[in-house]
C-alpha cells in the first residue's frame, strides 16, 4: 500500500456521512458514519492509508472545520462548489444553487454510462430527478420531499393523522388509516418516479436509469430491471471530479 495513491471522498448528506477511499476507480474502503464517528475514522483512514488527495461534498450550510484542517494538509484539497471544474457541462440556469450532491450524482452516472443519457433518481431526505445528455451535459431537474418527510408532513400538519412506521403494504388500498399514509407516502413516491422517468424519456429518447440514496431499497423490487441502483454513485463522481481537477 506504501507506493499507492489515493484519494479520499467526502458526502456530507442531511442525515448521514459517507466517506470512501478510491485508488484509481476502485473502491478500496467504504464507510457511513454520524457526525460524532467522522473525525476518528477520518483520522484513522490518514493514518493507515496514503491519501494524496480529498474532496469534500456538502449538503448542508458549511463544511466541518475539522474537515478543513485535515484537507489544507493536501496539496489537492477541493471543496465542491459551482465554481468546481467538472466533467461535464452544466446547463442550469442558477448553478450556484444546483445541490452539490446532485452536481456529484451527475459525473457518476456520466462516468459509469457515458455516450447514454442518464437519469439519476436520489432517493433520500428529498427524492431529486436529474437528467444528463448523451453528449455529458447536465440539463436540469426536479425536486420533491422524501418518503419520510412526506410522513412527517402529514402528521405536523393535519389534527389527527398520525405519525407511522415507514413500511410498504402489500396491497394498493390500505385497509387502515395507517396503511393509507404508508401507501400514499411510498407507493405515491414510487407513481411519481415512474412517471418522471416516462416523461423525461418521453422528450429526451430512452435513457438509463439510476437509482442511489438511502430510500433507494423500498423502491427496487417494483422497478426490478428498468433501473440500475448504485448506492454509492454521489462518491464515484467525487472521484471523478477529483481526478478531472489533478489533470488540469
């Protein structure tokens, strides 16, 4: 391990911390971790391992400091922003509020699918819809809440519905108010991606299809071979970007 190089890529999502190790394209360590576990496991992932370069993605307001410190030790340090030289073109008119997540999600299904279009479904806090051309060029998407935060909504904002487990029914008509609000918040998140994607290919031509983020399970068994799930797609694209930015 001593003469290799690797690069070491951060997603810090709305719940969670996804950190991965990436000798070239391969993934060599995978970890998901609170905001109380990340420092020591950052820190033991430097120690064990030659890391010559991190990137840093962010869905929340700032960056931890502690992150920064460790990435001011490298010489390629990145912090993704709109400013981030990327692989692809981004065609957005307000890029400077395009989700870096979503800029991330872009490059890897850019990356692992190239000359196709792609439409990325991340399925997670929020479920986004993202659509890249053929020709690598991100050309807009959309935004809806998540299967949790729709539960949630309808409790916080209705007198007597309640808050409920996240469990699909297996039939279409809950059969108590229970299931009504598991079925309306799952299986109407599952109505909605099928009918995005039908409408994107619709207009774009037939495209491949990808599914990440946490919420991705609950989907899988329904869309089966229409979809390709990639869990870790934010972080393959982190690598990419990393690698464009050494090259330049």
């Amino acid at each position: 391990m001593a003469n290799k190089t690797l690069n070491l890529c951060i997603d810090i999502g709305n719940t969670r911390f996804k950190i991965a190790l990436f000798e070239g394209d391969e993934v060599i360590e995978m970890i998901t971790c609170n905001k109380q576990e990340l420092t020591p496991i950052l820190n033991k992932l430097v120690e064990i391992y030659p890391v010559k370069a991190m990137i840093v993605s962010t869905t929340r307001k700032s960056i931890p400091k502690k992150i920064r410190i460790m990435g001011s030790q490298f010489k390629n340090y990145i912090e993704l922003s709109d400013q981030t030289k990327v692989p692809i073109n981004i065609e957005y008119r307000t890029p400077e509020t395009l989700g870096r997540d979503r800029i991330a999600a872009s490059v890897g299904a850019n990356f692992l699918y190239p000359g196709e279009g792609n439409i990325v479904v991340d399925a997670g806090t929020c479920v986004t819809y993202d659509y890249i051309s053929k020709e690598g060029s991100f050309l807009g998407g959309n935004i809806s809440p998540g299967i949790n935060m729709r539960m949630k909504a309808m409790n916080a904002f209705t007198s007597n519905l309640p808050l409920v487990e996240l469990q699909s029914p297996s039939g279409i008509l809950g059969q108590s108010t229970e299931e009504a609000l598991q079925n309306g918040s799952i299986k109407g998140t599952i109505y909605e991606i099928d009918s995005f994607i039908r409408e994107i290919e619709n207009k774009y031509g037939k495209s491949k299809v990808i599914l990440t983020g946490g919420d991705a399970d609950y989907f899988v068994d329904y869309f089966k071979s229409k979809i390709f799930v990639v869990q870790n797609l934010v972080l393959i694209g982190l690598n990419q970007i990393l690698k464009h930015n050494a090259q330049l």
